[in-house]
C-alpha cells in the first residue's frame, strides 16, 4: 500500500486481500473441523477475486468436514464464479452457502447482463454435481442478471 497510495483501486484490491487472508485465518483457526468446508469455499473466493479483480461477497453458513462430495461443490461453485467473473459485466457477485433440511445450497448470483439458458447451460457444473448426487439450475435475465443454485445431499 504504501508503495503505490496514488492508485486507490490498486490499495482497495491489497487492503481486501488482507483482510481476507486475515480472516481465513482467523476462520480456520475456529473451526472445529480439521479440513472445513467453509475455509475451501472462502479460498475459491480469494482465486477468483485474486483473478478477475471482481468483489465476490460471500456468506458460508454450513461447514463440515471436507470430502470428495464436497470438494466436488467447491469446485463447481469456482466454476460458476468464475463465469459470472468472466461473462456478466458485473463487478460483484454474491455467494450464499447454506444447510436447508437434509441439503447443502449453495446460491451465486450476478446482477450482470443474463444469458439465455435454452441456447447456453452450464453443463460441467451440472455434470459435476450429477456424478455425486446434487443438482444445479439456471435462472438468468437481462433486467436481474443470473443465478446458479447448486444443491447435495449432506452427508452424515
């Protein structure tokens, strides 16, 4: 920060960084899990961030010891980031993870320009979820943006 205070974009980005690396560690550190979930999701956040210079918020409000169910959510909710990053426009996206019921939500959404989902889906984030028995669907406007809800069975 110090070494370059004229560009203010450039000191938001460090000073985020930081804070979030704080955080993580703080987080881990909490956790009662010796490899959580959450801690996986929020460093799928930094990548993305780190790589597209956009504002991901998330919120994780389920965590559990990862497995390779989980591992698979994680990285489908990288890939849906990482679209929203690389194709909405949009310079915040939102993450929401959470347990409803027997199920674990996963929700990421853009407020950027949509896509047509019968001409254009997703599909190695369904596939990816269908090989371990969760499910994905597309929502996606030009007036709201879009929005991927990715759900799995909780284990345990």
């Amino acid at each position: 920060i110090q070494a370059e205070p004229d560009d203010p974009d450039k000191v938001a980005y460090i000073a985020r960084r930081q804070e979030r690396e704080l955080r993580r560690t703080i987080r881990t550190l909490q956790s009662e899990f010796d490899d959580p979930f959450a801690t996986a999701m929020f460093a799928a956040r930094d990548d993305v961030e780190d790589l597209y210079r956009v504002r991901v918020d998330m919120v994780c409000g389920y965590d559990a010891d990862m497995d390779a169910r989980l591992a698979v959510l994680v990285e489908a909710t990288r890939e849906a980031m990482i679209n929203a990053a690389k194709h909405s426009g949009s310079r915040l996206i939102r993450v929401h993870c959470s347990q409803t019921g027997h199920h674990v939500t996963v929700l990421v959404r853009d407020e950027g320009s949509g896509f047509d989902t019968d001409a254009v889906t997703p599909r190695s984030i369904a596939r990816r979820l269908d090989h371990v028995g969760g499910t994905a669907s597309f929502q996606a406007t030009e007036e709201f943006g879009t929005e991927v809800e990715m759900t799995m069975p909780k284990v345990g």
